[in-house]
C-alpha cells in the first residue's frame, strides 16, 4: 500500500464553516455548525469531543461531503471541496468513513471479502482486487486474512467486525479517515486493541484521522490534538495533554471531572445543551456554567460579559486557545499558565 507525500499546510480544513437546518413548523433554523475553524495536518490524529447534541457528528459529515455547509469552506490538500458527483466520489476515495456500529455498517448477506472489496468495485479499481483486499485485511490485523473471506458478519465478534469496517475503508488507500465513535460499541477489553490498531495505521502509512466521540479519555490515549466542542462551535483546542492536564474552559473541566481517574468531585452540568436554534446570547455555555454558578466568574469581575458578550471563533491551527471570558481574566492575571 503505498501513500502520497504530504501537501504542505494542513491535510483537510475548514474555514468558517455553517451548517444550518431549516426550522420545523415556523421554528428558526438550527444551527448545527456555527462558525468552525479546524485543521487536521498529514499524519495527525484530533479528536473532536463533546456531548450528545454538540453538533460534532453533523460537523463530520460536513467535512467528509455528507452535508454540504451553509457558509463556509473546507479544503483538502490545498484544494476546495467541489460538490458534484464526480469530484465527491473522487474525494470520498481520500477520506473514508468509519461509523460506530459495525454490524450496521456491514451488510449481512456479504462475506467479509465482498464487503472490503465494495470500494473498489464501487471506484473501478483497475488492480488486482484479491491483492488490495488480502493487504486491506492483514493492515486492519485480521490474518491470515484468507480465513476471513467467506466468512459472514454473524460468525465475527465485535472487534473482528470493526475490524473488516476499518480495512473496507483502508482498501481504498485513503490520506484521512473520520472515525465517529470508533470503539464505542466494543466491549473494554477490545477498545484498546482498536485504538492500537489507528495508532499504528497512523505510524506505518501516514494515515490522519479526525475521531470524534463523547470520551475524552479515549482522546488521551489516541489523539495528537484535541478540539472540544460545545452548541456547534469548538470552545477550547490545542494538543491533547496541554488542554487534558490543564483545561481552561469549564466545560472541558466538566467533562475531564467525570473520568474515573479524575481526582476531584465530578461536576454535574445541569439541564441538556440549549436548542441550536436558539442559542443563547453571550457565551453559549453560561446557563449551565459552574463558573458562573459557583460566583467565580462574579469574583473575577467577567460576569456579566459571560451573559451577554459574544466570545470569538477560535482560529485552526495547533495552538492552544480557549473561548472563555473568565479563562482569559485567569490568563490575564497570570493564573494557571
């Protein structure tokens, strides 16, 4: 399997990016994606983190082509995203999709070997398919991949399904893969085993990967970088073990307390994130902030900016940045830097 240089800059990015969705019964639209700057450079993993609702899933399937953006624009290998068929299945050939169910993801009256070769039957491959699929297989470690040929979705446990899933995507020799909640239906013992798995396609090909999953500590133990999304907008970014070993916006803090290796009280977000179509003026976190709550953000005389001052979009890129009033009061005074 073979891998095309790096371009320079980053890989796949997005630039100011919407995805609004026309409001039901009279109800104002719904913006799933407001305003979103992200970067993935050429062998990098980012994990895009974030609770049920936050938008991450609909902003995946923005960048894969799924869901054409509202406003915006999103680049790969220094090249906008064109929209027509051919130019989409083109693409769709650089950038696989890996979904969380496996067993969804595979039809049940194909064997192993028509499901990985799907692709390229689909692409017209013009090699030799046996080969591809015989490689695809043993680089998503199932071997010896001929064992797996005839056999049928039921007949594999969960890992081995995810398995076929991942080498049906690696077939197709792709520069990036976006998994969307790669592990999560797999049981403990065989997450790890996945995770290595993406590590290693990452170190032998090159291969980027944009994670997205409601787990940050499965971004620990994955991710280059790490971008934190909250109501449809990334709220804190930067490399994984700067923000997950000192997280400046509360609600990254929030979400850091509920992990079991965490050290203090967990912190319990009241209520659900507010409805995308109608967000909140100010920060967009402030109704269900402990900061706020607590009287924090009072003592640090950002209060009131947290209800109703609009806080930027966080730029691409691999640096640090939060979008928070009181982290930036914090900064401002030298505090936890």
């Amino acid at each position: 399997m073979t891998t095309t240089p790096p371009p320079p800059g980053p890989l796949l990015s997005a630039a100011e990016l919407n995805v609004t969705f026309p409001g039901r019964r009279g109800a104002p639209p719904a913006r799933a994606v407001d305003g979103v700057d992200l970067d993935i450079g050429a062998g990098e993993i980012v994990a895009l983190v974030g609770e049920s609702g936050c938008g991450k899933t609909t902003l995946a399937r923005s960048l894969l082509g799924l869901v054409p953006p509202t406003a915006g624009r999103i680049t790969f290998a220094g090249e906008g995203l064109a929209y027509g068929s051919r130019a989409l299945k083109a693409y769709r050939k650089r950038v696989q999709l890996v979904l969380q169910d496996p067993s969804g993801s595979l039809n049940p009256r194909h064997t192993v070997y028509d499901a990985v070769a799907e692709g390229l039957r689909i692409h017209g491959y013009p090699g030799d398919e046996r080969e591809a699929v015989t490689e695809a297989l043993s680089r998503a470690g199932l071997r010896p991949p001929e064992r797996f040929f005839l056999r049928y979705p039921h007949e594999l446990s969960g890992g081995q399904r995810q398995r076929v899933v991942i080498a049906g995507a690696l077939v197709l020799q792709p520069e990036l893969i976006v998994a969307d909640e790669p592990v999560a239906s797999l049981d403990a013992s065989v997450r790890g085993e996945i995770l290595a798995l993406l590590l290693s396609l990452r170190d032998e090909l090159g291969l980027s990967a944009l994670v997205v999953t409601h787990d940050l500590g499965l971004a620990w133990n994955i991710a280059d970088r790490v971008a934190v999304m909250y109501l449809g907008r990334i709220v804190e970014t930067g490399p994984v073990e700067q923000v997950l070993t000192n997280p400046q916006h509360p609600y990254t803090q929030a979400l850091l307390s509920v992990l079991p290796e965490s050290d203090g009280e967990p912190v319990v977000l009241t209520g659900e994130p507010p409805d995308p179509s109608r967000i909140p003026g100010g920060c967009r976190f402030h109704a269900r902030c402990q900061i706020l709550a607590s009287g924090e953000a009072a003592r640090a005389g950002v209060d009131e900016r947290c209800r109703t001052a609009a806080l930027p979009v966080l730029t691409g890129g691999d640096t640090a940045q939060v979008a928070c009033h009181w982290a930036a009061a914090r900064a401002g005074a030298g505090v936890g830097n």
